[in-house]
C-alpha cells in the first residue's frame, strides 16, 4: 500500500542555531531534499559553508539581539514553511542557589525570550496563510527535572509548555506544532555548558553511545514528512542506553 509523504521540495525552511548539532544536521538533510534555508547563527564561516552546498539565505548574528530579530522579520525568515526552533544552551552544573546571575539570564534570555519570540512571529505568519511547521527543540529536561540543571529544565519546559499551548491555538488551521524532546546527543553542547572544559564535556558520554545530530534531524524530517492530516505532537527520543533524564547505563 503506497503512503503518500508530504512533499518538502522547495519549501522554505527557518533554523536557528543552524552551524552545529542538531541545527545543522537538519539544514544537511533538508538542503538535500531541495528546501530553500534560511539559517540564523553566530558563526559567519560555517553560515558561508552552507551557502555554497544549499539554497540559503544567512543572517549572521545572536537572537538575544533585538537587531538579529529585526533582520529576521525584515527579510521575511519568519514566513518559512517550515521553523525549526533549535537554539538554545545550558550552562554549568551549579546548584540553583549556586549558579551565576549572568548564567542565569542568559540561559533564560536564550531559551525563553529568544526561542519564543521566534515561535510568536513564525505562527502569526502562519496563522495568516493558513499553513506552516513549527518544531521545537525541547529536551527530556522538558519532562524530567535534575539536580544542577534547575535553570536549563525550567527553561526547556516552558518551551514545552508554548508548544502545547500554540497547539490548542492553531489546530484546524493546517499549522502543525510539534515539540521534539532529545535525550543525550553528542554535540557541543557539554562543551558549552562546561564552558570549553573537553574533559568534563566528554564524561557526559562516557561508557555509552549517545545519540547524534543526524538522528534527530532524521526523525524531525519524517515527521515533516508525514502526510498533512498527521501532526506529531510530541516526539521523546533518548538513546538506548538511556532511560531518563539521569537514567543512563555505562560500560
């Protein structure tokens, strides 16, 4: 029995934090099936790397910035089909009473303030042409909260949370809203969140075999992917050797 698979061939498609992790495995996958990019990221070089493989249009700038927004909405990245809602970071393991104010505020800046402004300005595009795929890179910290990781979990489960919300918001209106919740993936993000410490970053791994970008990216473009009536609201992926936000079995 043949399936018929939403087609993404020159829909146009919004990623932030789009050079490295998850952001970037899904430009590759999607720049591959012939969706035009719009890429929002920090690093001009990588950002330039892109443009010669894809259709790309860059904005080379920090979305805590109000002027990174404006650029946004000025060249029209907010009206992409598709908006993939991937920056985001954590930062130390402090306790709460422990952790730094400007840590704080720049976890809350970047995984609140930031991503849901992304999502207000890319669903009211949508809302107004009756159409569109927003995807929320949330975390297992959206669901399970843990010692050292007040900060970041709080963070993850309000975008959790927005995506929720904007799902009783918009359904009948042809806009799928799907949160998509990793567990541990092997990216930069230990190393961001030790603040460049290799070591301590490569003991998140240690003696198991995390997930990567492209296996996130992969389950995102299925569920763009599947036909329009279908919407996955939420999708939790750890890896096999992970049971839970600190469930994880080490050789």
């Amino acid at each position: 029995m043949k399936y018929n698979t939403e087609k993404l061939e020159n829909k146009t498609a919004l990623i932030t934090g789009a050079t490295s992790g998850i952001g970037l495995a899904c430009a590759h996958y999607l720049g591959q099936l012939g969706v035009k990019l719009s890429l929002v990221a920090r690093r001009e070089s990588k950002l330039l790397e892109l443009q010669k493989l894809y259709s790309c249009k860059i904005i080379i700038g920090d979305l805590n910035k109000e002027t990174t927004i404006k650029r946004m909405n000025e060249d029209g990245f907010f009206s992409s089909d598709i908006v993939i809602n991937n920056a985001g970071l954590a930062l130390g393991k402090d306790s709460f009473v422990d952790i730094s104010d400007e840590d704080m505020e720049l976890v809350l800046q970047t995984n609140i303030h930031a991503a849901f402004k992304v999502a207000k300005y890319s669903i009211k595009e949508m809302m107004n042409r009756s159409s569109g795929d927003l995807i929320n890179i949330c975390s297992i910290a959206s669901h399970e909260a843990y010692s050292g990781g007040a900060v970041y979990c709080a963070s993850k489960h309000a975008l959790l949370s927005l995506g929720k919300a904007l799902r009783e918001e918009t359904y009948g209106q042809n806009i799928r809203v799907i949160n998509v919740s990793p567990g541990l993936v092997q990216t930069e993000f230990s190393n961001v969140r030790f603040k460049g410490d290799e070591q301590k970053a490569a003991k998140v791994y240690e003696g198991m075999s995390p997930l990567q970008p492209q296996d996130i990216a992969w389950q995102i473009v299925n569920a763009l992917q599947t036909p329009r009536h279908v919407n996955l609201d939420e999708i939790i992926i750890l890896a096999t050797d992970q049971a839970g936000a600190t469930k994880v079995k080490r050789s």
